[in-house]
C-alpha cells in the first residue's frame, strides 16, 4: 500500500525516480521495524533506516528499573500513597510547601522513572516525614513505602542513580528537541550531577562516560553493556 501511495505522489512515466526519492526511514529500535526497514530496502534502494537515539537511552533506562527492583517498588508504593488521595496531597503540602509531590512515572513516558528515583534521592527524608502520618491508614502502599525508605540498600542505590544516571532523562528532552542537532542536543552545560555524564553527544560518548564507575561497581557493567547493545541497535543501516 506504501509503494502505491509513493507512485500516486510521484507520479511520472519513470517509477524508479520515484523509487529514487525515498531516502530514509526514521522509527524506534523494535525487532519488527528494523525487519521492516529492511524489507522496504528491496523497493527504495537509497533508503537509509535511521532509529531514535532518545529511545535507546530509554531502554538503557528501562534496564535500570528492571536491575534495582528496590528502588522501583518505593517509586511504585509512593505513587500509589499520592494518586487520588486529596488529603495526603494536602498533608504534604503543608508539611513542606516548597516541595513538590512525589512523582508519578508513567513507563511509556521515556525517563520519567529515573526523575523519580532522583527526586527520592534528593527528598526521601521529607517523604518519610510524611508517610509516618499515615501509618494507621489501611492503605498498603504506605508501610511498604516506609519500609523501603528505611533500607540502606535502596538509599545507596537512589544515591548511585543520581549521581551516575540522573542526567538520562535530561538527555532524553534535549535529543527530543525539534530543529536541534544531535550534538548540541546531547550536550550539557549543567553543573552537579549533570556534568558527571560530560559533554555527550553520542551514545559512544555516554559509554565511554561510564567505563569509570562501571570499573568500580559491578552493577555498573551490566549498564554498559547494555548501553553498548542500544548503541549497535541506533546505528545507521545503509
């Protein structure tokens, strides 16, 4: 149906010219569109399959959650707490008005888990104020949000987030500016942990960024790689 539609829009003596004039194809990295892509190569022989950066840093941020399943259930409980919950909304406010509510991520909205996890990084401790409010609630998703706040682990992995990873979702938004180049998208110019993932413009950049700290913690490898993977999957087909 494609094909016909082209020659409809092209239309001329010559089908090859039109052929000619589809020069590139521009998707995610899912198996079926890069399948797809090059099936299409076979009618548009000039087509280049080009796939979205921002969403293979989504997947390595993907990884992330699937890697720290005890930060994702403080971020999955203390949604749940907020989430049409007017007065613990109000609670919240008034205990501490100049900060914002607990984020609610949404796993389609690329980045959105890891500001979460950096939001927790940086407020945890008024959250937990908060939550030991309502401790005689019936709402389950208060003492499993208390719980993990008190886990070290989760406090050292909301701390390793936001200092190796935090800048992912920063990332995201600027290469998902239109009308900018990749490379004055991807870099940055943020003091704090922004900076820590330096002037990336690729994501070759971004690994070699985090060959450092994946040396040290063993976690941080499988991040790599993982990077190293989406990197492969973005890369121009010819």
């Amino acid at each position: 149906m494609a094909t016909r539609e082209m020659y409809v829009l092209w239309s001329c003596e010559d089908e090859k010219r039109g052929e000619n004039k589809v020069l590139a194809i521009v998707t995610d990295s899912a198996a079926y569109m890069l399948k797809a892509a090059k099936r299409l190569r076979v009618f548009y022989p000039k087509i280049m399959h080009l796939t979205y950066l921002a969403h293979g840093i989504h997947r390595v941020a993907e990884e992330v959650r699937a890697t720290l399943p005890e930060v994702n259930s403080l971020v999955s409980s203390a949604k749940k707490v907020f989430i049409k919950a007017p007065s613990r909304v109000r609670a919240f406010k008034t205990a501490h008005p100049d900060c914002p509510l607990p984020p609610e991520p949404v796993l389609t909205r690329w980045g959105t888990w890891i500001s979460a996890a950096n939001y927790y990084a940086d407020n945890h401790r008024k959250v937990e104020e908060v939550l030991k409010g309502f401790e005689d609630s019936e709402n389950l998703a208060i003492p499993k949000a208390m719980d993990a706040l008190k886990n070290s682990i989760v406090l050292h992995s909301l701390s390793f987030i936001r200092a190796h990873l935090g800048g992912l979702p920063d990332l995201i938004e600027k290469l998902e500016t239109r009308n900018k180049e990749v490379a004055k998208a991807g870099s940055t110019k943020d003091s704090g942990h922004r900076a820590r993932i330096g002037q990336v413009r690729s994501m070759r950049d971004l690994e070699e960024n985090w060959m450092q700290f994946s040396i040290k913690i063993p976690v941080g490898l499988r991040f790599r790689r993982s990077l190293s993977y989406r990197k492969k999957r973005n890369a121009p087909r010819i």
